[in-house]
C-alpha cells in the first residue's frame, strides 16, 4: 500500500486526507513492529541489560488486536492497551538521546536500527492511530466533565489542583498500606518502585520554572523540558534515589522494561504526546503540575516507608550516606503540598493568565483532568496487580475449584493449548479475559512481578485474572499445558 494524498491543488481540508484513514494505516503496525529490536524477549531477557534499545513487544499477536477504535475505561489495561502503549513509547523514545554504557558493535548496529529513518518515518505514520486508540476515552471522559462547566481561572484551576492533590494522597497511603501489608512484601515493593522507575527516566518528578519558560518562550519547547539531561534537584528525588538503591535497582534506562504496568506506560506516553506537539503544550504543563502533586504524595510523603520496606525484606539497607539520611528524614506532606500548589500558583498559573489568557487556563485545566484521570487508572492498575501478587495460593486453590467443577459438570469452555521448549519464553503480557493456567506436562517458570517466581510442575494450576501482567518461561525439554477461559457465570458458580 502506498500513501500518496489525492488531495488536488487548491484544495484544504483540516482532516487528514483518506488514505491516512485509521484503517488504513492500521496496516502499518505489524510493518512497524518487524523491526527485530521489537521482536519477544528471550529467557535472558527478562531484564535489558545495558541495551536501551531492546524493546520486546510481542509484534505475533498485532495478528488479532485491532487499533480502528478507542476502548472504555474498564478495558484501559487490555492487550491492545499494553502493546499500543509500548509501541509508543519506542515511537517517542527515538527523539531522546540515549546510549549504552558500553557502545560496542552490537548495540551500535541496534542504535542505527532504533534511531534510523525507516523506524523513525514508520513510528511517526502510525503513532496517531496509537493514540487515537488508547487516549480516545481520556479525551472523551474530560469533555464530558467539563461541558457545561464555566470557564476556568486562576482561582477555580487552584481548587482542583487542591481537590487533586487530596486525591493523589488518599491513593498514595492505599498503595502503601498494601506493600505493607503484603505476604511477599519485597516483591510488592519492587513492582511499585519499577513504576516510579519507568516515569522518573520518562519525565522530571515535578514542574520548574524552567520548564515553563522552555516550554512557552521558544527554548526548544515542552520536549526539551522533558527530555533535559539536567534537570533541577528536588528532594524527591533524593528519596526516589533512596528507595531505588534499597530495591537494587541500577540506572540503566529501561532495563526493566517488561515489567511496565499498561497504565504506566499511559501516563508516560500522556507526558511525551503532550510535550512534543506545541498545540498541546498547555495540557502539558497542566499534567506536570499534577504529576508534581502526585510525586509529593507517594514519594515525598511514603517514600522513606517504601524504602524501609524494601530494604528489610532484602535484609540490607539503603546506602548509608548523609543524603540518604536526609532523604529519608520525616516530612510534612500537607505542608509540602500546599507550598507546592502556592508555588504552581505563583510560577505558573498566574503567569499564563496574563501573558495568554483564558484559552491556555482551559488547556491547563484538561491538562491536568486528563492525566489526572490516568493516575486514576494506573492507582487501580497497581492496587490490583499487587493483590495478584499477593494471591498466588488462593489463585492455585481457585483454579483447582474451577477445574474440578469443569470436569466433573462436563462444561464446555474455549480452550488455548501450547506446547513449548526448553528455554521458550512468554514475554510479558495480559489476557482480555479470565484464565486458568493448566499445566499437563513438562515445567514451567511463571511471573507476575518483577523478582518473584512460581515454579509449576504436572498438575499445577493458577487461576489469572484478566489484564493482569504476567510472563513465563519453560525449564524442561517440553511443556505442554492448557488455558481454559473462565466466563463470568463459571466463575460465579464455582471460583
């Protein structure tokens, strides 16, 4: 298929011409995806070492998503979700500057491939069909809320941010009260602390004033605030430091790639569309203001907690320096907060107001609804996912009710079957429905966090809700197992 626009000269129109159609350039993400650095990851690449240009998609099943239409709310965690969000972060990822800590002749032939034309051009033709599909309900939700509301100011756009930073505490203090409460508290906190991870490489922990004069005086824009090599120190950052050092966690970019929620590749990719389109660059600031509250929330205000919950369940403590002394010493969060919105205020709020008026405040304020709404979604992502964590024993003996009523009832239920060798790897994904996991014969190494592993023999079972991640590997010669698909009345009955 060519895209060669039919458009006759003298002619215009705002909308794209129909041979860049959403169907047709649907056609383009398996073309995209064929890019080997993309292709599934092998067993030695559950963690990217030193490469940040490895990117495992699972391209093999673009063969049955469709990206023609936007999805609701409840399915922002689906497969579609998942892959289209990693496709765009690689999209964006190739208009920032990184390199290995080691450029030998490998990865500079992966470099070539990642920052060439043709991945560039290809990733560029189908990134708005990408976020088409997956901010479509973003988008549509804010318009709603925000329909019949009068026009925001400098007054009303503070009291959301208020309201929103309340928010943000109360789901901060229940993300914590489940690390804490966890079985497998280190697996539970280093699957929390990968997500900051992932979004502190992405994007800064807060807005600067430096950010808003790159971002509205022409210094290269929003991207070049995002993408700052140096960027100013904030004490959160210090205490994101403390708890990625007691987690063990290196600096390589992306090295855990894997293990990105679909929900935290969403707010990163929110944060790169916003900031590389000079159209959007208001909504940007709006979200940074946000993520500013959020950083304050979960990091500034439990961010020692974290760290102390990490360390102990690995039995070794954070760096013993006086900057990590420092970064974990008692905060007052309220306190924090409220500087912080008077900061925003001051530094930002105020200043577009008068330098552009009403039309940027009502920018600002869908900004910050819609990637306000996207921590929604990643809260109930990550709640979620670390109850799964935390459940594998009662997910065994729910899989093991499951079967038996399948089996002695003679139910009829869609079935998947695989057969797999040694060494074959699932890469990490999610199932748009509810699942049993059959093992018939064989082993098989099984994940659903970054660090903690289920080993699974003949006859083993787990049940595995849906969107939730999770990834395997097989350790014997062969292993065949079974994928029952559980509907919503069998679960009802038997689960």
């Amino acid at each position: 298929m060519t895209l060669i626009p039919r458009t006759k000269p003298g002619e215009y129109s705002v909308e794209l011409p129909a041979e860049f159609s959403v169907a047709e350039l649907a056609d383009y993400l398996s073309v995209y995806c064929a890019n080997p650095l993309f292709r599934s990851a092998r067993f030695e690449e559950l963690e990217i070492d030193d490469d940040p240009y490895r990117r495992p998609v699972r391209p093999e099943d673009l063969s049955f998503l469709r990206y023609d239409r936007p999805f609701g709310r409840p399915d922002a965690s689906q497969l579609s979700a998942l892959i289209g969000h990693r496709m765009l972060l690689n999209i964006h990822d190739t208009a920032k500057p990184m390199f290995a800590e080691k450029m030998t002749p490998e990865r500079w032939e992966e470099y070539r491939l990642f920052y060439g034309e043709r991945n560039r051009v290809l990733g560029e033709l189908v990134r708005p069909l990408l976020e088409r599909h997956v901010f479509g309900f973003v988008h549509d939700t804010v318009a709603e809320q925000t329909a019949d509301a009068p026009e925001p100011g400098t007054a009303s756009l503070r009291g959301l941010l208020a309201d929103l930073a309340d928010r943000r505490s109360h789901a901060a203090e229940e993300v914590l009260d489940l690390v804490a409460g966890a079985g497998a508290v280190a697996e539970a906190a280093k699957m929390t602390a990968v997500q900051l991870l992932a979004g502190t490489i992405n994007a800064p922990l807060r807005i600067s004033p430096l950010m808003l004069t790159a971002a509205t005086d022409g210094a290269g824009g929003a991207h070049a605030a995002l993408t700052a090599t140096h960027r100013e120190p904030h004490r959160v950052d210090a205490v994101l430091g403390a708890v990625l050092d007691a987690c063990g966690f290196g600096a390589q970019p992306h090295r855990y790639y894997q293990y990105y929620l679909p929900s935290t590749l969403a707010a990163m990719n929110y944060l790169n569309a916003t900031a590389r389109d000079h159209g959007r660059v208001f909504e940007f600031l709006g979200a940074m203001c946000v993520r500013t509250l959020d950083s304050l929330a979960l990091i500034g205000g439990h961010g020692a907690r974290l760290a102390e919950l990490a360390a102990s369940a690995a039995s070794a403590g954070p760096a013993d320096t006086a900057q990590t002394e420092a970064a974990l010493a008692p905060a007052a969060p309220e306190a924090e907060t409220a500087a912080a919105i008077e900061e925003i205020t001051r530094t930002v709020l105020e200043p577009l107001a008068h330098r552009f008026g009403a039309p940027a405040l009502a920018a600002f304020d869908r900004g910050a609804r819609e990637y306000a709404l996207l921590l929604d979604v990643h809260h109930d992502d990550l709640t979620v996912q670390l109850r799964f964590i935390d459940s594998s024993e009662a997910y065994r003996a729910k899989a093991e009710r499951l079967q038996a009523a399948i089996d002695e009832h003679r139910i009829p239920v869609a079935l998947d079957t695989f057969v797999e060798s040694w060494e074959e790897c699932s890469t990490t994904h999610v199932h748009d429905d509810d699942r049993l996991l059959v093992i018939e014969s064989g082993e098989m190494e099984f994940w659903n966090c970054f660090s903690g592993t289920h080993k699974f023999r003949p006859g083993d079972k787990i049940f595995i809700p849906k969107h939730r991640l999770h990834g395997s590997v097989v350790l014997s010669g062969e292993c065949v197992y079974h994928q029952p698909v559980i509907d919503a009345d069998l679960d009802r009955r038997y689960g």
